[in-house]
C-alpha cells in the first residue's frame, strides 16, 4: 500500500498538491468544507431580469500569470496543459485611469511600453527609466527562481546553501535582492511619474501588500508578467480549479466536499490522523493544509505550537469589497482588466496598512471579460467585477453599517475617473462580498484575501515553510504559506509542499517531462 496523504481544503493551492502527490504514486483524500471545489476560485451566476440569460462571475481570483506553474503540475502527471486547460493570452494587460483624467495602457513588449510612457509624460525620460527597471526586475526574477521558487522557504536560512554562501556569485545574488529597499523605491527610483509608477505599485496588489512597506524582490513581478503574460482560461479562472478537480479525480483522488476538519491527531510531534467535525477519524501518513497556514497552527494543530505561531507576529494581508454588476449594456472603452486608480497612492495605503482604515479614495479593479469571452454575459451585455482593497477586519469595522457608504464612495469614483457615469442606471443586478463575507466563508485570517502581508524591507518576503519545521509529516500550501498569494504562488505552494513530502518519504520525484515544463521561457531558449 502507498503512502495515505490527506490534503485539507480544496483551494487552488490544495488541488494542486493533490494532484501532484496523486501523479507520484501516493493515495489521496482531499477535504474541503464546502459543497464545491476550488475555495476562492468559485464562480456566481445571476439571471437577468429581462430572462435574456445569465451573468458569470468568476468570485476570487481573476488574473493569471507564470502559466508554467500549471504547465508543471500537468506534466507531473503526464498531461499537456494547452490542450487539457487552453489559455487567452491577453495584451493589453491592464488599461490604467487616473485622477487626472489621463489613461494608458499596460503592454507587456517591454519596448512599446517604454515608447508609450515617452508618449504619456513627454521629456520626463521614464521610457529609458522603464527600461532600467525591467532589467532590475528580471534580474530580481531570476534570483527568486533560485533562491525562492519551487521549495520550501520559512527564512533566509532555506534559501542560501551554505557550502556556497561566500562565494562570489551568490554574494552578487543576494546584493541583488536589495534588501532594505522597498518595491516603492525601487519604482521610483526609475519611474519618478507619479501616475506611472502607481501603475507598477499595483504589481504588490497580486500580494495583499502595501509597496512602501514591501521588500524590494517583489519588483520581480514587473519581469514575470513582461517575459510570461498575463492570461484568461477559457470559461474564466473557475476553468482552473475545474481543470485541476477533474486532473484529480482521473488521477484516483478521493474528493469529499461537505467535511469540515476539527484537528489533527498528533503522537510524538507527528501527525497521525485527521478529525472532522462528525468526529470521524481519517488515519493517514500526512496531511497537506490549504486552510491559512496560521488558522492550522492555531485551530487544527493546538497547543503550544498553535501559540507559537500566532504570536510571531505574522501580519494579515489586506482584504477587500467586491461588487459583481450584472450591466445591461457594456462600456466599451474599458478593457479586460482595468485599474481606476486613486488620487494620491501614499494616502491610499496609509489608511489600508497603517490606519487601518478604508481608503477615503480607493484604486477599484475592473474585470469587464464579456468582450474576451461573450459567453459570461447575455448579448450586448457586461458582468462586471469590481474589487477595492480595504484593511484586514478590525474588532471596530461594522460592514453592514459601513457597506452602503462605501459602495457609493466606489460607483462616484467609477463615474468619476473611469467615465462610467451612468453605472447606477446600467446596473441590473447585482451581489456583493465583504471582508466579514471573506473571512466566514474561506476561513482566511482576519478576512485576507492573500494571506499573509509581505512586509518587511528585510524579511518581508518570508512565510510559513510548506515543510513544518513543528510538526513531522505536516506541510503547507496557500497564499499564507511561501511562496506567498496570487494564482500560480497558491498553485506552486502546492506543487512544493507535495514534493517536499514526496522527498521526506523517499519517492520518485520530479520527471524530466516537469522538470522543462516548470522552467522560465528564457531558460528553455538558452
């Protein structure tokens, strides 16, 4: 008999690692307490009114990137992606509107953007600035693939070998993190236009985070969206958890949604057994956690280890207010993905971060996808999602007191600034979530959508190890356990904590098939 493994939680991060301790041999129960799979990668439909048919949402994540991330856990198991999960490549990536009443587009050809800014702020010289920055960032990319992707990290210790710590080249690497410097100042120290460098601050909202607080590593994400895209899954990013739950189950994957899990039975410093809430008892080898790395601390594992973490001061990440808008006609000057963005970035995460407070004038995202895929609206029609990050729960914040408000303060801005002017009366239907909503139904921390905050000029970029340092045969995986939040960090936490498993139990490891499906595109061309 193989080895049993029991993943808790059926996030994206969960089903991934099912899928790659599946494809290795192991036998798999995933648990999730919900009746669906996919936790945040849920989607919701409303009807319309006028019975013309149905608006789709997709409720969580809307944005993916390092497609190679799921390219890899497909070949784990001998599947191609492109076939089994085809992808829209989407260019331009983001349009930008700004206070001022200027926009522009975010492109990912490098040059062409640089061209762009030169159009945008004439004489400023950001376009050679741009350029200067992309190249830190893809230096930065590089020395995160080294030192950070693809195994378990919880310090600066995980990263370095220390055989080669004083050489050379990996004292070059680790000047090259910059630490000490924050996302913020990395960009400004290039991009000194206001507008265009919130622009590229929004890279750390992938994060939760705020980028005056942020470790410059972060910048890395400008490469990783330049040199690898950014993408939509046909049928919108649901398609992603329904890809994986299918890979899954063909894999032999015992899939039970409904099971909410009560603790970990531990003997001697290991895990033995789960225990749901019906007081069943599943034995097993391992478990895998995608529930928040600290609610497992604190809730399922306990005791003095459950302190431990909780007291190590680990900072909840942001969360936010999602407005779904079913609209009976579409904007059409909006593009997939939008940013409507604030009118001064620094007072925006100030009252976020360190007040503690909603952002007086918010940055909205827009996602209006009825124009890339026509089937998530009836004809002629838009289902918009609009998320506007607000501050992790508070034991003050009230939000059925302060949603009405709020929700005014984000259409006005909307109108305001991204030339919706007639929303109210486009709006046909429409739902809602806020943090209180988030933090009940995901079992996230304090309401974080991404986790854990990535702050800390120095150790910022550190979370929970997806290996448990505390608990022999526990491992982590989800946007608070590294490599940290956004799509294809949840799904590499997963790939990582199945490996890292699958190493501590002497099994086959990673194929040669994965291995090149996993690597960066300027690898694979030399």
């Amino acid at each position: 008999m193989s080895a049993h493994v029991v993943v808790v939680g059926a996030g994206l991060g969960g089903l991934a690692a099912a899928c790659v301790a599946a494809a290795r041999g192991y036998r798999v129960t995933l648990l999730d307490k919900n009746p669906w799979l996919g936790g945040k990668a849920a989607q919701l439909f409303l009807d319309a009114p006028d019975g013309s048919g149905q608006f789709r949402f997709d409720m969580g994540p809307t944005i993916l990137t390092v497609p190679r991330v799921l390219r890899r856990i497909y070949a784990e198991a001998g599947r191609d992606q492109t076939k089994e999960l085809p992808l829209i490549r989407l260019d331009p990536q983001w349009r930008c509107f700004f206070d001022d009443g200027t926009r522009i587009d975010l492109m990912e050809n490098v040059g062409a953007m640089a061209q762009a800014m030169d159009e945008f702020a004439p004489g400023s010289g950001v376009g050679v600035g741009y350029r200067k920055f992309q190249d830190v960032s893809k230096h930065l990319h590089g020395v995160s693939e080294k030192f950070f992707f693809w195994k378990s990290v919880e310090g600066i210790g995980d990263t370095l070998d220390v055989k080669q710590n004083f050489s050379p080249n990996t004292l070059k690497d680790v000047l090259a993190l910059r630490m000490g410097q924050t996302v913020a100042k990395v960009i400004r120290g290039h991009v000194p236009d206001e507008r265009l460098a919130q622009m590229l601050d929004h890279y750390c909202q992938y994060v939760g985070s705020n980028p005056y607080l942020a470790p410059a590593v972060l910048a890395s994400i400008g490469d990783m969206q330049a040199s690898e895209g950014v993408w939509y899954p046909v049928g919108g990013t649901r398609a992603v958890a329904e890809g994986l739950a299918k890979l899954a189950g063909e894999l032999g994957v015992e899939l039970r949604t409904e099971c909410d899990v009560a603790g970990f039975g531990i003997d001697k410093g290991a895990v033995q057994s789960v225990t749901l809430t019906t007081g069943e008892r599943i034995a097993c080898d391992a478990v895998i956690s995608n529930m928040d790395a600290i609610r497992t601390y604190k809730e399922l594992v306990g005791g003095s280890t459950g302190e431990s973490y909780a007291r190590k001061g680990y900072e909840p990440a942001c969360s936010g207010v999602v407005l779904y808008l079913g609209l009976n006609r579409r904007y059409e000057h909006l593009a997939h993905h939008d940013f409507v963005f604030s009118r001064d970035a620094e007072e925006e995460f100030d009252a976020i971060y360190k007040r503690g407070e909603p952002a007086p004038d918010p940055t909205a995202y827009l996602a209006a996808t009825a124009s890339t895929d026509p089937t998530s609206a009836p004809e002629g029609c838009e289902s918009l999602y609009v998320l506007v990050h607000t501050p992790h729960l508070r034991p003050h914040h009230d939000w059925n007191e302060l949603f009405p408000g709020y929700r005014q303060k984000i259409l006005d801005k909307l109108k305001r600034t991204a030339g919706l002017e007639d929303i109210e009366e486009r709006i046909v239907v429409e739902r809602r979530l806020t943090p209180v909503d988030i933090h009940e139904r995901y079992r996230v921390l304090d309401g974080a959508i991404y986790g854990l905050a990535s702050h800390g000029a120095f150790t910022g970029a550190f979370k929970p190890g997806n290996r448990s340092r505390a608990v022999k045969g526990l491992y982590l995986a989800g946007g608070a356990a590294h490599p940290g939040p956004g799509m294809p960090m949840v799904m590499m936490s997963g790939w990582i904590a199945a490996d890292s498993l699958d190493r501590d139990l002497g099994g086959r490891g990673m194929g040669s098939e994965a291995e090149v499906a996993g690597r960066r595109e300027a690898e694979l061309l030399g």
